[in-house]
C-alpha cells in the first residue's frame, strides 16, 4: 500500500463522466482517440496527486502520442492476463522530461546508464517520476538537478509542455510482456545561458547517466528522420560522421569523446537485443521542438 501512496498516477475523465484511475492495460491514447488512432489532443492538470486527462478539442490541446508498435495496443487477451498480478495493479505512472533548449538553440540528452533496468543504453532528455505533492515543473527541475548537476531556478524558464506521450517497457511486444506503463510529459526550458555556459556546471550522476551531448537543430533533424518502426531515408543533411559527446566516468568526472552520427539515428530494431539509440518518445518530442523552434523565428 506505502508504494500506490508515493506514486503519482494517471486518471482519465471522459465525456463528462467522473474520473477513474487508468489500468495498466489500458491504452490512453486509444481511449481518447477514434478508430485506434496514435494520436490525439488532450487537457491534463495534475490536481491532489492525480495527474487527469481529457480529450481536447482539435487545435486546442496538447498532442497525445503512442507508438504504431505500442505493445499496450497490441496485447492481446491472454497476453494481458499473462501479466503478473503486481504489475496490473500498478496502474499507469506520470514521468517528466526536460528538454532544455540553450540561448544558442541547442538541446540537452543524455545516455541512460547502461545498469539502468529500464532502457538502458538510450539517449533520452534528463527527467524521472513526479513525487507527491510536486509541481510538473518542480518535478522537471528537480530531476534535471539529480541527473546532470544543472541547478535552474523557476523564475529564469518559461516553462511549456510540447507533448504527452504514452511510453511501455519493453517497448515491443517481440522483447517480452509490459512491465511499466508511464506518461511521459515533455517540458520545454528556455535557459538563457548558452550550450558552453551550461556544459561547464554540468555534474552528471554516473548512476543515471553515462554521457551527454548537447544537439543542434540540423543533428535533430536527422535523428527525428529516422522514424522507428519505418523504412524511409535518413536525413544526415551533410552532418559530420561523428559528433563530440562528454563521457561521464564511474565516479563522475566528464570527458571529451566522440560518438558515431549512426548510433543516434539508428532506428529500434524489431527482434533481438535492443541498440544504443534515441527513444522513440525523444524523438517525438524533439520533433516538437522543431516546430517550436519554426513558430518562435516567424
């Protein structure tokens, strides 16, 4: 009982209807959209340590996503009744993500530490759980602080949420059944420090994180391009083979290495061990980020 205390969880409200906790099999984003879609806009607050969704009208809302190969959409009967009692009850956790967009357009990822148990080895934006009695952005904050050292102060932000999305581990049915079900929200941060200004307070935890790298648009462009779960062309756009990157070391001293373009634009492969490589959620939320970045130059 102390666990479902500490966590803050997803509720959904619909059609005027009182809310109701989410199930851990439950698809948000299917329950909101018509005809199974992977897309869909929403209103979320989080009120009394329960984050509630509802559907939003077109245009007014916050985008909503899922993967094609979301293994939620994909479970089956007796898949979902093959999960473990404990993980059906968990019901579905709220996480946060910081993409942190410096005063020369750059954003921050990092590598999750490969000891990590989920998703280890991916390049994702600093974040974690929301505890109780947080704010989203007191969550956000905090979690940026914990995994890179980066102490930013509310009032220097301005903050905005780019996307939800709807994020299982293993990520593909192919990898093994559903053990966690989160939303994750997509915090947009506009520090006015530049990329090398900010490199140099940077402190990541090598229990979390075991490199970082700090991404303009036109690297973003590419990784956004290689969509998972799709075959089309990658734009490397002229981008150099390998990009600079900071290693972080076991006791968590930063140095200067280089990573292969191709890691970050690899796409998540169908059947066998997973690769180093962006998040399918990173991606969605970086593609978001551009389309900040085109709406905030007009």
């Amino acid at each position: 009982m102390m666990d479902k205390m500490r966590r803050i969880l997803v509720y959904v409200c619909k059609d005027g209807a009182a809310q109701q906790r989410a199930q851990f099999v439950q698809s948000i984003t299917g329950h909101f959209s018509d005809g199974g879609r992977d897309e869909v806009e929403v209103n979320c607050s989080l009120d009394k340590n329960q984050f509630v969704l509802h559907r939003a009208e077109r245009g007014r809302g916050i985008p909503l996503q899922r993967p094609a190969f979301c293994p939620i959409k994909h479970l089956s009967v007796t898949e979902a009744s093959a999960i473990p009692l404990d993980v059906q009850q968990r019901g579905i956790d709220v996480g946060v993500a910081i993409i942190l967009q410096t005063a020369n357009q750059r954003v921050l990822l990092t590598r999750r530490a490969k000891e990590l148990r989920i998703f280890p080895n991916v390049w994702v934006p600093p974040g974690g759980h929301v505890e109780p009695d947080e704010t989203l952005l007191d969550a956000g904050l905090r979690e940026l602080q914990e995994e890179t050292g980066l102490k930013l102060e509310q009032q220097e932000v301005s903050p905005k949420i780019l996307g939800l999305w709807e994020s299982v581990y293993p990520p593909m049915l192919s990898r093994g059944l559903p053990q966690r079900h989160h939303i994750v929200i997509y915090m947009l941060l506009l520090s006015s420090l530049s990329h090398l200004q900010l490199q140099a307070s940077l402190s990541p935890s090598p229990a979390e994180v075991s490199a970082c790298l700090w991404a303009d648009s036109r690297l973003v462009r590419a990784i956004v391009s290689a969509v998972d779960g799709g075959e089309g062309e990658v734009q490397v756009d002229g981008l150099p083979g390998s990009i600079s990157v900071s290693q972080v070391s076991t006791e968590g001293a930063l140095s200067d290495s280089t990573l292969p373009v191709s890691v970050l634009i690899s796409r998540a492969p169908v059947s066998g061990p997973d690769v180093e490589r962006v998040s399918t959620g990173t991606k969605f939320a970086l593609e978001l980020w551009l389309k900040s970045l085109e709406t905030s130059d007009l």
